[in-house]
C-alpha cells in the first residue's frame, strides 16, 4: 500500500503557494512556509477548516485550483461521499465536512476514504462497488459503521475482490453492535476485518485495555488510536485526567505491534518496560556521575 504522506502538501502554479494541512499541529510550519513565499498563498485543508487562517489573514483559504489535492496525500486514496450523519464529539468531519452528501464524479481507487460510507443510499452503494469490483483489496480505510452494517451491505461488499473492512470500538457500550457485524461480515465471506479502538478519550486505562482485548478475542488485531483534541497545537500531548504519559505510550506501542509481541502479555510488556526505563535512568546518572 502506498503510504500517506503525514506532512503538509504544497506545490505551486502562477507564482501562488498552495498548502494543505491536515494536521492543527503543522499550522506553525504552514505559517512559516507561507511567510517565505514571495507571492500569493492559498491554504486549505482539515487543520485550516478547524481552526482557520488566524495570524495569517494575507493568505486565503479558498480551494485550490482544481488540483486532486487527496491523491497528493496518497495516490490510491479516493472519496465517494463527504461528511457524515453523526456527531462524535472527537472527530473533526462534523466541522471540516458538514453533513453527508454523496459525489457524482470520483476516481475509483483501493483507498476508500469515505467518512460513513454505510449511510449512503442503496443506489450510491450499489454502484460504488461495481466500479470497485475491478480493484484487488480495496480498503475501506476510515471504517464502517457498524450501527448501520446490514445483511444488504455484507452482501454487497462480498462482491469486492477481498476488500478489507474496518469497523470501531469507541465506546464499551458499542461492543455487542460490532461484535454483530463482524459475525455478519465473517457469515457472508467477509475475511479481512480491522478494528480501530480510540483511547484516551473520556475513558480509564482499564477500559480501553478491555475493549482491546475484546477486539482480540473476535481473533482480530486492533488498531488503537490515540485521541488527539481537534485544536492539538502538538501531538500526543493531551492526557486524560485517567491516564499518565506511560499508560497511553505504552498501550500504543504493545497494541501496535501485535504482530510480533503476541507471545507476551501486556503486563508482560509493560514489566519488560519498566525494567528498560530504569535501566536507562541507571545509566544516563552513571554518565553523569562520571563527568
């Protein structure tokens, strides 16, 4: 899969500076950006939505100039539809998108992007995944709601040609709604299933350890995701009022690589941890002591 490029995309046409940001924390490297440019700018993009041009009002936002700005993020991203019908306080398409609204013209691509691709019509439905059915593994990469995953829509994405699909497990209280899907999805074929799980926001450590290892008892590997506020001036930075640095670090860097260190526990990883951590203390006051 061609990765995501993480960083802010420019380029430039007639002497304009075009920059999309998607991330609040690069506004301070956009604005530095924009001020070395001798010329117009234009800025867009989830980070300029949320928290607008503030400090830098010479430069507009406004869409750029008909360039296919998502495949400079990733060449096999694509959208069907923008926004969403829901309103989850921790994400940001409710303010950057607005509501849902389905595109008539969009490249068919493996990268699915869509924010909530289930709440679309039958018909949208119906076609997007005639003119996906050419594309080995498409991936439905925001994920699927699985309040609205329905026996039609298993039936219609088994069409696909091993598409992965990915559901969420935000809340303890959604948990017998996904565990529904991901049996509907197994029943009609549907192989390759992903999990995002969000921690760190409105949560403990022990329930966000819960809904991980529920996720890994359906035999899936979940994908966790640090909350990160919507106006986050640098990343992983915000700690919730349950939560410690080392508990959210160490929690992503276990759940992260399941792939390799399913042969230990978390407890396990987390002593390992602990051990490594004073170990290095030991030595970095060895070091200084000899100074």
């Amino acid at each position: 899969m061609t990765k995501w490029s993480k960083r802010i995309i420019r380029w430039t046409r007639d002497d304009i500076l075009y920059l999309s940001v998607v991330f609040t924390w690069d506004i301070p490297l956009a604005r530095a950006l924009a001020a070395r440019h001798n010329g117009p700018v234009v800025a867009g993009g989830p980070a300029i939505a949320l928290v607008g041009c503030e400090g830098w009002a010479d430069y507009a936002q406004a869409p750029p100039d008909g360039t296919d700005i998502l495949s400079k993020h990733n060449p096999e991203a694509t959208f069907t539809t923008r926004g969403c019908i829901r309103r989850c306080e921790f994400c940001a398409v409710p303010r950057t998108e607005g509501r849902l609204r389905e595109l008539r013209d969009w490249p068919a691509r493996r990268l699915v992007c869509d924010n909530n691709f289930l709440a679309a019509s039958h018909a949208h439905i119906r076609h997007a995944v005639q003119r996906l059915k050419r594309i080995e593994h498409v991936d439905f990469n925001q994920g699927l709601d699985a309040r609205l995953f329905t026996d039609w829509h298993a039936e219609q994405l088994s069409l696909l040609h091993k598409p992965k699909i990915r559901f969420a497990l935000d809340d303890t209280k959604t948990e017998p709604v996904v565990a529904r899907a991901v049996e509907r999805a197994r029943a009609h074929g549907l192989r390759d299933i992903g999990i995002y799980v969000l921690i760190g926001f409105n949560d403990t450590p022990e329930d966000a350890q819960h809904r991980l290892e529920t996720v890994r008892s359906w035999k899936i590997r979940p994908n966790p995701m640090r909350y990160q506020p919507l106006d986050a001036w640098h990343k992983n930075k915000y700690i919730a009022p349950e939560w410690t640095s080392i508990q959210l670090q160490d929690m992503m860097r276990y759940y992260s690589r399941l792939l390799w260190l399913e042969h230990v526990t978390f407890e396990e990883y987390q002593e390992h941890e602990l051990a490594r951590r004073w170990f290095i203390r030991m030595r970095r006051g060895e070091r200084k002591g000899s100074t």
